[in-house]
C-alpha cells in the first residue's frame, strides 16, 4: 500500500487492497456459506466439477478483476455488471456471483464456460462471499473501529487512528484507517475514491491489513455504505454515533429514513458494543433502538442519565482541555484537543469513549488513560477546520450543512475578537437542493461577510445553485434588518481572492464546503482546485505569513500541477 499524491482509479485502488497470500475457498463451499447466510443461491452447473472450482479474490469492477477472481456482477444505474462479462472471463474470472437478470446476461455472452452464482440481492451477499473468500470471520481480525453520523466522522477516525496508534505502536503493531481523505495502513496511505469502499474491497483490505499486522483500523461508515451494503459482511467491536442532521435526503427522502439506514450499524449481530452520543433527541432515540451492548456519551452537557459525559471544558490555545466523567465508577479522566471547536471536544471525547470501552483489547484502562494524557487529539485533520494562517485567521472546513456550517461559525465567533468573519460557501449540485436557502441564511446571520461561490455543480447549472444559496441569504438580510455583506462571486478562485483581499490581520477568513477536496466537478469537468492552496498563495500575495501545510493529502502547490480527487460519496 504504497504513499500516493495521485488518487488512483477505482480498478488501482482495488488492486493495491489485495494481500500477497489468500488462502480462498471453492465454488461448492462458498454455495454452502451462501445457503447458510439466508442468501439461496443458485449454482448453474458448467460440468462435473464445478464445486471444486477455486476462488481466491473477488472484484466489482470488471477492470480490477484478477486470475480466480468471483466476479460480482451488480444492476448499476447505467448497466449492469454482467455486460462486462467477457472482459471479466478474459482477466481470469472463474466464477460469477450475480442476479437472474446478470445469469441470463452471462449465459447470453459466453454461454456455460463458468459456474455461476445466482441470488437476489447480490450487493447484500457480496460481503459475506468475499469474507468467505478472503479468511474474515467475526474474531479473524483486525479489531474494527466504526464511526457514523452526519458531521464529525473523519475527524473521529482520525482521533480514533492517532489514540489507537499510540496504545499499538507500543507493542510494535501498526494501526489503519479507512475513510473519505484516505485509506492506510500504519504511515502507508493511498488517496480514497469513497468514504467506504465497495465490500469486496474492504474485505480484501481486511485480509491485507492482516498481513500487515495491522491490530485495528478506525473506519467510516457512510449512510450510501449502508444503504448500497458495501459493509455487508463485516463485524465492528465498537461502533460510534456522532449526531443526526439534515443532509442526504436527496438518497433517504426523510430524516426518518436516514435515521432508520443509519441504525443498521448499532445491532447486535453487527456490532458488538455501541458508543452513542446523545446530545439530541436523534441520539436518543438511536440508543433507545440500538440492540447489544449500548454505551451512552452527553458531550454538551446537558443532565441525563448516561454512561459518560463531558465537564470542565476550559479554552486551551486554539482548542480544549476537558474531562470524562464515569457515571457508574466515578473515574474522572483528563484529556484535550488542539482543533478549534467544541464539536471537536465532542469528536474527541466519542473516539477516547470508544476505545475505553473497547471489548477484548490488548491494553489496560490504565494505559488508554496514560494515552490519552499525551494529546493524541492534536493532531491535523485535512480540510477538517484547518488552520492555514493565523494572522489574519485562515480556516479551511468540510461544513457542507446546516448543522455543520453552524457548529464552524459557532467555533470561530468564540474565538475571533473584535475581527470580523469573511465566509466563502457554495453548495453541491445534484443533493439536496432544500437546504441550500437555510445555508446562506445562516452565513449571513452568522458572518459579517458572506461570498457565495460554486462548490461541486455536479449535473445542475452553477448560476442555479448559487442563486438558491444567494436567495436564502438575501431574504435573510432584508427580514432581519442585517448589515452582512454578501457578494457572489466565481470561479471560486477569485471568490478566495477577494475574501483574503478584505481581511485585517484580526479577521478569520473561511472557507467552508469543500475541505480536502481538490479538483471540481462541473457535469464531468474536473477542475483542478485546492481551496488550502488557493488560500495560502492568496495570502502570500496580500504580504501575509502564513503556516506551512504538513499534509500528505496537499497538491503540488502550482495551479498547473494539482491532481483530480475522487468524489466523497457521502
């Protein structure tokens, strides 16, 4: 798993998840574990011995398939799987795992030449076909770490990662992460193409982080993973929630069904305990749901009765000091974060809980609250309230939605002084379009100056969207009496430049939406963009100082030398 600054293709990525040494399975027995699991497969017979056939990887993506792959021929929107057969047959396939539609596609294409696998979810058996596959079991390792939730999930991998690595790195045992920036093993890392890859990825990875001797992985689980079942098949020791807002509606249709996708997680036959903080009625309502062990986190300090819960926060630099108060024992541990924000300190207490209450784990409570005194919370999170400069304050954030966006301004005006705050927000095309208004509502509420710009048009019309963020942003200026200044302006280039051309050294200047992310998408068109590079040649042009950015996940820092990233799927 080679350091890459060059995201890779989705077939690259698949190949770089695969371990050296695979011990696989025949056709016959995956059928049996198939039979077993509820899935009812049924196997076309091609000759005599086809349950001898050996298996030992699989792949999705007919590009990545390999010699004794399982091609899993999935219904897309645009094709199926099952048309690439012949591609698939010619990389080494020798077996297909598919639906009726893919049987008939298959037998069409090259007729009786492999066996044949035919179920009616195929995304929901491709997980447990690939962990039978690929050696994984509930107890085969690594420990998994899970985090889902609207807002805060790459932060608390990350956090997870850095406490985890310090606790492994200990007994020389490395640590992974598997997420929307990037995905690795110990310091070896590739760019990601999804916030969770497709389940035979992961479980291929699951297999190579086994030969990497890698003891646990912290790991997001998108509400798409879910819902497409990319993590079907895995087993998660600890799995934490960070909150529920609005956001994704455009896959879920309501916050009910949201919620609902991402309860799937906190089961007992996917996860063995369950770190849920309940600092609103969502969280509430998803521990009341979750089955298993259930452990309960209040980070804003509200009284309940929980598990644990966050007091004596105290500002400490740009960050927090705070403590986590056992309910039950009456522990009292200390810790803090160095990233501005109290939805950090939330972050940050979600990913300490989880490994606490972590079952079966090499390490005493006494060495997690040893580790937890060394700041392994301080630590740079691409694109996730990071600093560029201090003087003037120059932030880059992820905040794509309302509760987000709030939760970052809310961060800055605690902190900002007598400065004023300059906001560069857009808003992605192709999402949900309903709360693009509330967005520039709430910038110019929040913000003393608000530049509307594109984020991610995907399919829709630039000057569309922004119009649905400048009108939310406008009726909020004329009802309220505001004195905002509020501009639009694009390419978002240009929108940096005239926000770091308005900022005094005691003003923060924003830029939210986009994070880590560098190139955008406009119907096809990646263009090259990397809002922390954008930033910081701005400011070097204003005669401003700012940091050096010591982040893997940065672009060369010449306009003409940047690389296209993958989308974030949510």
């Amino acid at each position: 798993m080679p350091s890459s600054h060059t995201p890779l293709s989705v077939a690259e990525q698949d190949s770089v998840f695969r371990p050296r040494h695979v011990a696989g399975t025949t056709v016959g027995r995956l059928a049996e574990e198939l039979q077993a699991t509820g899935h009812e497969p049924l196997l076309t017979p091609v000759g005599r011995r086809e349950h001898e056939t050996l298996l030992t990887g699989a792949a999705m993506n007919p590009h990545a398939v390999g010699e004794g792959d399982l091609f899993v021929a999935v219904s897309g929107a645009r094709a199926h799987g099952a048309d690439f057969i012949r591609q698939a047959v010619e990389a080494g396939a020798t077996a297909v795992l598919t639906d009726a539609v893919g049987a008939d596609k298959v037998r069409e294409q090259v007729g009786y030449r492999l066996p044949v696998l035919q179920v009616e979810d195929v995304r929901q058996a491709a997980g447990p076909a690939a962990a039978v596959i690929y050696g994984n079991t509930q107890d085969s390792g690594p420990s998994l770490f899970g985090v889902t939730g609207t807002n805060g999930k790459t932060t608390t991998t990350y956090f997870l990662r850095s406490l985890l690595d310090t606790l492994h790195g200990r007994r020389g045992r490395r640590t992974g992460l598997i997420g929307t920036i990037e995905i690795g093993a110990g310091q070896e890392t590739i760019p990601s193409q999804l916030t969770t890859p497709e389940a035979v990825q992961l479980h291929s990875l699951m297999a190579l982080f086994r030969e990497r001797d890698v003891a646990a992985a912290a790991m997001e689980v998108s509400s798409h993973a879910i819902s497409y079942r990319r993590t079907a098949g895995l087993h998660y020791d600890v799995a934490g929630f960070t909150n529920l807002t609005q956001d994704h509606l455009d896959l879920h249709g309501s916050m009910e069904e949201y919620f609902a996708t991402k309860a799937e997680l906190f089961t007992r036959r996917r996860t063995r305990t369950s770190v849920i903080t309940v600092d609103d009625p969502w969280g509430h309502q998803m521990a009341s749901v979750a089955t298993g062990r259930v452990v309960t986190l209040a980070t804003a300090g509200q009284a309940a009765e929980v598990d644990w819960e966050v007091v004596d926060v105290v500002p400490d630099g740009m960050g927090h000091r705070f403590t986590l108060h056992h309910a039950r024992s009456g522990a009292r541990i200390r810790t803090r974060t160095g990233l501005p924000g109290l939805f950090n300190v939330s972050n940050a207490a979600l990913a300490a809980v989880m490994v606490l209450e972590a079952p079966d784990v090499p390490f005493t409570r006494e060495e997690v609250v040893d580790a937890l005194e060394s700041d392994p919370f301080t630590i740079s999170v691409p694109g996730r309230m990071q600093v560029i400069c201090e003087s003037p304050a120059a932030i880059v954030d992820f905040a794509h939605n309302p509760d987000a966006m709030i939760r970052t301004l809310d961060a800055v005006a605690a902190t900002k002084g007598e400065g004023r705050i300059i906001l560069v927000i857009g808003a992605a095309g192709d999402r949900d379009r309903s709360k693009r208004p509330t967005m520039g509502a709430i910038a110019v509420r929040m913000a003393d100056h608000v530049i509307v710009s594109d984020d991610d048009p995907h399919g829709e019309d630039p000057a569309q969207i922004r119009d649905d963020v400048m009108a939310g942003a406008r009726e909020a200026v004329e009802s309220g009496g505001l004195t905002t200044v509020l501009e639009e302006i694009w390419p978002r280039a240009e929108a940096i430049e005239r926000a770091v051309a308005s900022a005094s050294p005691r003003d923060t200047v924003i830029l939210a939406g986009r994070g880590h992310e560098i190139h955008q998408d406009f119907d096809g068109d990646h263009r090259p963009i990397d809002d922390r590079v954008e930033l910081r040649e701005a400011l070097l042009r204003h005669g401003h100082r700012p940091l050096e950015i010591q982040d893997s996940t940065v672009q060369d820092s010449t306009p003409s030398g940047r690389a296209h990233a993958p989308d974030d799927a949510g």
